[in-house]
C-alpha cells in the first residue's frame, strides 16, 4: 500500500541502511519493517486502518441482510431483529459501522489518489493521513446528526 | 532470448495470477460505492428503528429498493475482491484456497438472502 511504502523511506532514513537491506542469507532487498520494534506513525496506521474497516464491514453486513430478512418475512420477526440491532450493543455495533464506512470510504478515496501517483511525499501523506482521522469522525456525528 | 510478447509475459503475475483484473475491479467497484454509499447511508438509516410497515412502506418504493440493491451487490462483491487482498497477503497453499473459497460462496449466498428479502418487500 502507498501508505507503507512511504513509512519505509522515512524509516530507512533513521536506520542504518546496510541493516535494512542485508537480511538472512544476505538477501540484497528492503526487508518488511518489524512491526514490534517499529515506530507508530500515521500514513502506517491509517494504512491498516483500510485493511480493518473493509474486513470488518461484513460484520454491518451480515446484519443489514438479517434485519432485511426479518422485514421480509413477518411483524414478529422483524420486531426481534429490530430490537437486536437498536439495543445498546446493536447501537455500539452500528455506529462503530458508520465510523467503518465513512472511514473506510475516505481511506478508498485517499488509494485512488495515491494510485493515481499524487501525494506519496511525506508531509502530504501525514496530511491526509490525519485528514482521514479527523474526517471519518466528523462525517460520523454528521450522519447521526442529520438521520 | 524467448520470443514471447510482453503480453504473454505479464499475463497470470500478481498474487492471485489474474493480472492487472482484480486491481481495475477494486478501482471500479471504489468509485461506483463512493457515489452511492453515502446516500444509502441516509435511506437506510433512516429506515432503521421505524416500525414493521414504515418498512414495508419504505422498500416498496423504487428508489431505496433500487439503491439499496445496488449497494448489497457491489458492495459484497467489492469485499469479496477486498478480502482476497488480505487472504493472499497472510495465508498460502490449501488454508489460502480454502479462505477464498469459503469468502466466495459466503458473499454470494448474502447477497443471494438480500435480493430475496428487497425483491419480497418490493413486489
Ligand atoms: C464506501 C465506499 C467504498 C470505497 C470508496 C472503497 C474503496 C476501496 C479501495 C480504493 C480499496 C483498495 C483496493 C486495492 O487495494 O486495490 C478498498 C479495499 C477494500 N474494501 Fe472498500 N470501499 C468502499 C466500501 C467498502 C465496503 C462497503 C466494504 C465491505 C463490505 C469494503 C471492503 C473492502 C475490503 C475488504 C478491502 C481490502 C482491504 C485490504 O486488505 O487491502 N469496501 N476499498
């Protein structure tokens, strides 16, 4: 991902680079950074951010198919479902799902771009990096605003 | 030297072998969701919590029956291509079949239920 990608060279920066290249076997190729011993930084966290959200949106997936089912098919069940997902842990689902989505959504945007060859040099990419953030979660009280 | 094209050449790279395909389908399917995502968002949302003949009433018309259709089809199939990303980045040889099977017949079989259910409300 582009995001990755652009960790690595601000990684290879601060590390010595005959380390990052030479790994076993002395294999003469950038190695995957060590993911415990790695800085945290945001082009890295947004970029797995993408990766948990897309997955995780079967989860809103499988309910928003259930709860259709249920209308589908009669009052009573429909009644189950509709209690399920607007009790206070279908809340917490659903709204977790909405952050997913917008999330997600802003995540998708920001790909098309990088894939498109705009915005890998660093600065850029910390800024949309938090503009992905701060956005979701606006986009989020938005749309809970405004339903 | 081999004579072979630069077609031939490029033809089944990438991790699940089938090219530069799956890439364009992620490209194209992210683009047809960003312009209906956002609506369905409102039409749904809206819907939810209200009672069984607001429903009713709500998927009977054809805008949201339509959108909501489209979204449950290009968005499972979206996922569908999605999740083959991760299951080709973390598993290999039978597990890595056996995911992508199993994510295959379970996207289609949901979207499968999500048509039953919009085409009985909708009819
Ligand atoms: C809201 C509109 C959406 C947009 C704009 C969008 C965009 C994207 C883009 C650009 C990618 C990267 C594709 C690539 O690596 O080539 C992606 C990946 C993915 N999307 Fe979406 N998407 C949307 C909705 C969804 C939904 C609703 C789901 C799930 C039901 C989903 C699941 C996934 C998954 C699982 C991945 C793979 C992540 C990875 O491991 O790399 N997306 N999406």
């Amino acid at each position: 991902m582009g995001g990755l990608r652009v960790a690595c060279d601000e990684a290879e920066k601060e590390t010595d680079m005959a380390e990052q290249t030479s790994g076993p076997g002395g294999v003469e190729r950038p190695l995957s950074p060590h993911i415990q011993i790695y800085r945290w930084h945001i082009p890295m966290l947004t970029s797995i951010l993408t990766r948990i959200t897309g997955n995780a949106l079967i989860v809103s997936a499988v309910l928003v198919v259930w709860w259709l089912l249920a209308a589908a098919t009669s009052p009573e069940y429909y009644a189950l479902a509709d209690a399920v997902i607007t009790s206070w842990l279908g809340d917490i689902v659903m709204t977790l799902s909405l952050w997913g989505i917008w999330y997600h959504f802003l995540a998708g945007l920001r790909h098309l771009y990088y894939d498109a060859g705009h915005g890998l040099d660093i600065p850029t990419a910390e800024k949309l990096g938090w503009g992905l953030l701060i956005g979701s979660v606006v986009l989020t009280v938005l749309t809970i605003i405004i339903i | 030297m081999r004579y072979l094209t630069d077609r031939k050449r490029a033809e089944g790279k990438g991790a699940g072998h089938s090219g530069t395909e799956h890439h364009w389908h992620m490209q194209v399917s992210a683009v047809g969701l960003a312009l209906i995502v956002p609506t369905f968002l409102y039409v749904f949302g809206s819907a939810l919590g209200g009672t069984h003949d607001e429903v009713l009433a709500t998927f009977a018309r054809p805008i949201p029956a339509i959108l909501t259709g489209l979204v449950l089809v290009f968005g499972l199939l979206h996922f569908k291509n999605g999740a083959q990303i991760m299951i080709e980045d973390y598993w290999r040889g039978t597990t890595r079949k056996a995911a992508l099977m199993f994510t295959t017949a379970f996207t289609y079989g949901l979207i499968a239920t999500g048509l039953f259910a919009l085409a009985k409300m909708a009819l």
